[in-house]
C-alpha cells in the first residue's frame, strides 16, 4: 500500500515533464516546442512589403521572419530572439542578443512577421545560410508564455547596381547620329532579363511640366532586350537618331524605362535619363583655289564656305606642300567661319629654297572649333601652276600691234590734214584769180 502511494506521487510530479517531452517527434530536438499554433512561412532581408537586396558590409538592414498563427486562439506578447551564423551580428553591436517583438497580437489563421535589425561582416559571401528563431508569445484567454523553435534559411541576394551612360555624350543636329548606350551593373547580383524601352515624354509629379525634348527627335529604335547582365560588367545597346535644327545646343533628355528582375525573382521597372548635348552643325568646305598676281607676287587664293547652322571659331587655314613640292608651308588666322557666308583667303607664294615654277601639288587645312571648343579639321587637295615672273617673255606680233596701230593712225591723221592744207590752198588759189 506504501509503495503504491509513492509510485502515485510520482507520477503526479513527473506528469507535467512526461506532456512536455510527449509533444516531441522522434528524433526531434528537445529544445523545440511544438504546440501547433505558430508557422514557420518565409524569411528575407526587407520589411513585409518591400524585400531588399543586401550586400557583405551593409549595416543595419532589417531581416523580416514571416510567421503564420495557425492554432484556433489569437496570440499576443510576440518576442523573438534569432540565432544566426557567424559574420552576422546584432546591429546594437557584436556579442548582443538579435531581439525583435510585435506589439500587435496576431488573429488566428492570420499571418504575422518579427523584423531584425542586423549587421554583414565584409567577408560573409553571398549565397544561403541557416538560422534559427525562438517565438515567445502568449494565448488570449491563457496564462502562461508558450515558445517555438524554428530553423530556415535566409539568403544574402548581392545587389545590383544600374548604371546608364552614353558611349558619346556628344550628338549634331541636322544630321544622323549613331549612339551608343551602356547598362552596367556594378553590384553583387546580377540583372536577369533586362530590357529597355524609349519613353515618348517624361512629366513632373503634377503631369504638368514636361521634363524632356525628345519630341520632334527621330530615333529608328524604341526598345532593345538586352538579357542577364552579371555583377561587375556591362552590356551596350545601339541606335540611330536624327536631331532637328531647334535642339542644337540644347541637352537632350532621353528618358529609358529598364525592367528586369532582381535577386529576390521580382520585376523592377526603374526609369534613367541619359542626356546628350547637342552641338550646331558646322559644314565647312573648300572650294575655288587657285593663284592670281599681286603686282610682282604671285597668290593663292581660295574659299572656304560653312553650310552649317552654327558659327565655326578660331580657324585657322594651312598651305601644305606636296610631292616635291618646295613652296613654303604657311598657316594663316582667319577667325570666324560664319554660317553661309564665303570666307576668301590668300596666301603669297614662298619658296624653301629655290624656286620651281610650274605645277605644285599642295593641301589646303581649315582647322577650327566648335561651340564646346571641340577642334575640326576640313582638308582640299588642288594642283597650282607658277610663273616665274622675273622672265621677261618672246616678243610677238601682237606685242607690235599697239605701236603698228598707232603708226596708223599716225598717217591717216597726217593724210587727213594734208587733203584739208591742200584744199585751202587750191581754195585760195582760185579765189586770186578771180579777183
């Protein structure tokens, strides 16, 4: 009878153990508590609604634990501590507890989530690691705390970094340009999928403003797939694009949408500018060279003509020998290449060394700068003929005319007024015998 009453007592103190060690599975682990009202739904780095892409050395950045309250009770008094691998760390420092609580009680069949605030060593690579979560909270309508233990993965993603920059910053107007777009992404994780599309306009907040001037621009192109760009490199998409004359000296904001989804599997649409700066069109041309004489010197004269929209500055022209040529070479300041108007220059004719007349092959260079002081050059190659004008030439007969004219006229005159003396005489010879 004694022994019976010492077996009862027995199980009467052990009995509260024996229910606790009855929740657990074979081969669970006795430091987790299976009471069936809390599940384990999704770990990420981000908030509940906006999942982030994290880095080694980001600090601070929050790790959202998303929990499904799948008992029959609302439960309340939400705490968590997480355990996590090394290389991570509490963002209150390194060595302290990783605690997160929810203020709000969770409704049943509802879900809830316990955000952490954590720090990334450096040298934590980017790939998945296991962690585990205690859950203390509390039954409505229940004393007592009841706790559960979970273990998850979570995955440090890498981020991406979009980068767009125009190959040439620099486009023309009243021509066809070709352009060059590079997409670069210089984070951890790569770009999947990427595509790019060209935005008709762009507008401010209010929709009242536009934000661009692409409107009258051509572009023989509107959308480019560009694929997987991974971390640390870059991929480049090309078109075409004709400036009208009243954008010149304008920036051109050329608005791209890029969608591509991220390390986390979503789609992001992020809209870049890449501006352009658009030069006037110098057209400059060559033309009419040729040599004439200036008293005892001989020149060489030419035109130079802008077709362009925009003054051409500091321009300077340069006579190059050719072929053996031993003329001089001469460079001349002219200043100004204005829009359609001819610019006439000269430059005498100077031998290195002696002279040699005839046919000499030269190079006339017209260098100058545009309006962002960017310098141009525009070459005419011609053939000129020199005389040597110290030669004094043949005489010909039609050297003699002007003096053989001028006999001429000589001898009609002297014919002229002998008839007339003669005349007068024979007049006055007739009239004495008269009288």
């Amino acid at each position: 009878m004694k022994t019976l009453v010492y077996v009862m007592m027995s199980l009467i103190v052990l009995s509260p153990i024996l229910d606790a060690y009855a929740q657990l599975g074979k081969g669970d682990s006795p430091f987790e508590r299976n009471f069936g009202d809390v599940k384990f739904l999704d770990a990420y780095f981000g908030t509940l609604d906006n999942k982030i892409e994290v880095t080694p050395g980001d600090m601070n950045v929050p790790l959202t634990v998303v929990f499904a309250n799948v008992g029959s009770q609302d439960i309340t008094g939400i705490k968590g501590q997480l355990l996590m691998p090394m290389g991570f760390s509490s963002s209150d420092g390194k060595g302290a507890l990783i605690f997160a609580d929810s203020d709000s009680e969770a409704t049943a069949g509802k879900h809830f989530s316990l955000t952490f605030f954590i720090n990334l060593d450096k040298g934590v690579s980017v790939q998945q690691f296991p962690a585990t979560v205690k859950l203390d909270y509390t039954r409505l309508r229940e004393s007592g705390t009841r706790n559960s233990f979970f273990d998850f993965n979570f995955r440090v993603t890498g981020e991406s970094i979009l980068n767009l920059k125009a190959g040439n910053p620099f486009l023309t107007s009243l021509k066809t340009n070709d352009v060059t777009v590079e997409i670069t992404n210089t984070g951890t994780a790569p770009l999947s999928n990427v595509k790019v599309v060209l935005q008709n306009s762009q507008f401010q907040s209010d929709r009242s403003t536009t934000l661009t001037n692409i409107e009258n621009v051509v572009f023989d192109q509107n959308e480019w797939d560009i694929g997987t760009i991974d971390t640390k490199s870059s991929k480049k998409f090309s078109f075409s694009v004709y400036v009208p004359e009243n954008v010149r000296t304008e920036t051109l904001h050329t608005p791209l949408l890029v969608s591509y989804f991220n390390a986390h599997g979503d789609k992001i649409d992020d809209t870049r500018t890449v501006d352009f700066y658009i030069n006037g069109l110098i057209d400059a041309r060559i033309y009419d060279i040729k040599v004439i004489e200036l008293g005892d010197q001989q020149t060489i004269i030419g035109d130079i003509i802008n077709e362009g929209n925009i003054n051409a500055l500091f321009a300077f022209v340069t006579l190059e020998p050719l072929d053996g040529s031993n003329l001089k070479k001469v460079t001349q300041f002219i200043d100004e290449l204005e829009t359609d108007s001819p610019v006439p220059f000269n430059i005498p004719a100077e031998f290195d060394g002696e002279p040699k007349y005839g046919d000499h092959k030269i190079k006339i260079t017209v260098r100058y700068k545009d309006d962002l002081r960017q310098e141009h050059l525009v070459s005419e190659i011609a053939t000129v003929t020199l005389k040597d004008l110290t030669k004094k030439p043949e005489p010909t007969p039609m050297d003699f005319a002007p003096g053989i004219l001028g006999l001429v006229i000589v001898g009609i005159a002297g014919y002229i007024a002998y008839k007339k003396i003669k005349k007068r005489r024979q007049a006055q010879a007739e009239e004495s015998q008269t009288h």
